[in-house]
C-alpha cells in the first residue's frame, strides 16, 4: 500500500495533556503512529510507535524510572531523542528510533517533526478579549476531505443542527459572501436565529439575527470560526464565541477534530459572568460538533473530487480549498487545471477505496 502524504511539517494537536501521565499513549496522523510518554522530568516526548527490533508497538510499554521508554516484547529502551538500547546484547549499534517534537499549548500536546520551527505553532486568542472556556476531541467516522466540506458551508444547519443558526422556514432568507484567497478562505453567513431557549443564557432573544464568519487555513488544516448576534435594530448581543477547529486525518477514513473555545463580552456590566458563559459556550459548540460527527457517517464515502455534483453558491469555499490543501497542507504539486477535476491525494485515493 502506497504511504499516506507525510503532514508533521506542520504542528497538529493530538492529545489533551492531562491525558498524559504514567503510561505511554498512541496517537495516529495520516495513518502513521506515535508513542507518547512523559520522561523522569515529566515532559511529554514522542517516538515512532514501532521498535526498531521487530516492529512492537512502543506505546504497549512502560515508562522507567529513569524516564526512558521500554519495548513490551524484549525490553529496549528509548530516551526522549530515540536513542536506543538492546538489554540482552549491550554492544549491539543502531538501536534507535525516530523522536519528534512534542509542545504543550493551550492544555493539548501538539505534535510535529524535529525540524518544524516552533514560530509555526498555530496562533490562538490571547490578548484580544477572549477568554478560553475549554477544549475537546471528537472522532468524525470520515476522511478529511468529507469532515472539511462539512465544516465549509452553512447551508446543513437547518437539517443537522437544533440550535445555533436557521430553520427550514428561513432557508431563502441567507445573507452570504465568500472570498476565495490565495492562502486561505472567508466566509460569511447572516440568518435569523431559530427559537432556541438555552440561547438566552448567552443573551439571544427571539428574533435577533445569527452571525458566523470563519476563516480556513491549511498550515495545518484548521478553520476559526466567529458567531455573535444582534438585534434586528443591529445592537450587538453580550458575547460573542470562537472556536478553533482543527482537523486532523487520524487514517484514511477518520478524522479527529480538536476543538478550542473562547468567549468575549461587550458589554462591561455581564464581564464578571465570562467565566461560566464561557463555560456554557464551549458546552454548546460541543453538541454542534457532535451532531456533525452523528450525521457524517451518512456521507463518508463522498468522493474527493466535485466532478458531476450540481454545486451551489454556498459550496464556493469547496473547490479551492482542495487546491490549497494539496498545494500548502499536502504539498503536492496541481497537475490539472479545471473548476471541478482536482488531483486526489494518496490520503483521499485510499479513503474511497
């Protein structure tokens, strides 16, 4: 089986860090595994999930006293670099395994080869008036490509979801735009709110308007995304919420988001309530991602490419971002140069089958 595309170029989260402690964890990016363990100091290090004697999975191992990771099957141990050593036959060379770097940031080990520069660490709210409500994981039974779509258009919500955005009855009452740019795409989706009572506790009203802007970059594959409402009078609404989104192909057919949340107020009199309408915020943005997932088994085995779908004005992102993510996440050269025929990558080949 030819390899999947090689993505640790770029820093992906792979784990919550608190998931981390005694023994050794196996995580998977674009079917490739890594065994993750703390050293004698606690730091999170990651070696190939292979030992280099007869292939045994590190991550089945333990963790030595002396912070060195220990092969299940005959006992080699490994430092947090991957440097190796035989038990039963000391003197033997070339014990080593492949060691790549592990960052802890915004409570998630992120994941990336040796080599990456740590500037290339994807940035998240800090200084702005976001206040972080939380993080969490959720497994999509999809390939990337299928997971991404989901997330490029709005036009599902009424039929997927059962809080956040439109109803059925408003459809046809969408204001939309999308620019497709040279390293990223914005989107931009406008709509009344459907009744939906747990949204008063971020302060929406019957009636207000529903507002979520997003950006897509592709270094790694992972989309910001902005909601707020206001009033028909156009009065902002108290919060405003952003999720960080990151898409991460676990295997050919799954892939994992990871999910950051924040919460901003703009109206000085509710900031001391920011922390538990953060709270509630990420609790919400977490039962909108799940029904994603629920829902996206129905449509896994969407093809890679677009050809022969009737496409409409909300699937605009859909196309250039194959392009961007073949050119910046995968990079693979283009070798066609049609709207709708996109070269699939190993990753997508074998997710079809």
């Amino acid at each position: 089986m030819e390899p999947l595309p090689d993505v640790l170029r770029h820093f992906h989260p792979v784990l919550p860090a608190t998931a981390l402690r005694k023994k050794p964890m196996r995580v998977e990016v674009a079917g490739r595994a890594y065994a993750l363990f703390r050293d004698a100091e606690g730091r999170p290090a990651a070696l190939a999930d292979a030992c280099p004697h007869r292939f045994a999975p590190l991550s089945k191992g333990r963790v030595r006293a002396d912070g060195r990771l220990q092969c299940p099957y005959h006992g080699w141990r490994f430092d947090a670099q991957g440097q190796g050593a035989n038990p039963s036959q000391p003197e033997l060379r070339h014990c080593d395994v492949k060691s790549f770097q592990v960052v802890e940031h915004r409570g998630y080990l992120w994941l990336a080869h040796r080599d990456t520069p740590l500037s290339s660490l994807p940035e998240l709210p800090a200084n702005d008036g976001y206040l972080f409500g939380g993080s969490f994981s959720v497994l999509f039974e999809a390939p990337l490509h299928v997971a991404l779509d989901n997330f490029s258009e709005d036009e599902h919500t009424p039929y997927v979801h059962t809080r956040l955005g439109w109803d059925d009855p408003h459809a046809g009452q969408v204001e939309f735009k999308a620019h497709n740019l040279e390293d990223h795409t914005e989107v931009f989706y406008r709509a009344p709110q459907r009744p939906a009572p747990l949204m008063k506790l971020l302060g929406v009203r019957d009636g207000d308007l529903f507002r979520n802007e997003w950006v897509t970059r592709f270094d790694p594959v992972h989309s910001q995304y902005t909601v707020s409402w206001e009033a028909p009078s156009g009065k902002q609404r108290p919060f405003i919420t952003r999720a960080n989104i990151f898409f991460v192909p676990e295997t050919a057919k799954t892939t994992r988001l990871h999910v950051f949340s924040f919460l901003r107020c703009v109206q000085p009199l509710l900031k001391p309530f920011l922390p538990v309408a953060a709270r509630v915020a990420m609790e919400l943005t977490r039962w909108e991602v799940v029904d994603d997932a629920r829902f996206i088994p129905t449509v896994a085995d969407t093809p890679y490419s677009h050809r022969g779908m009737r496409l409409d004005r909300y699937d605009k992102p859909l196309v250039h971002q194959r392009r961007l993510m073949e050119r910046i996440y995968f990079r693979q050269p283009r070798t066609t140069t049609t709207e709708d025929e996109l070269p699939a990558v190993t990753l997508a080949r074998e997710a079809v089958g």
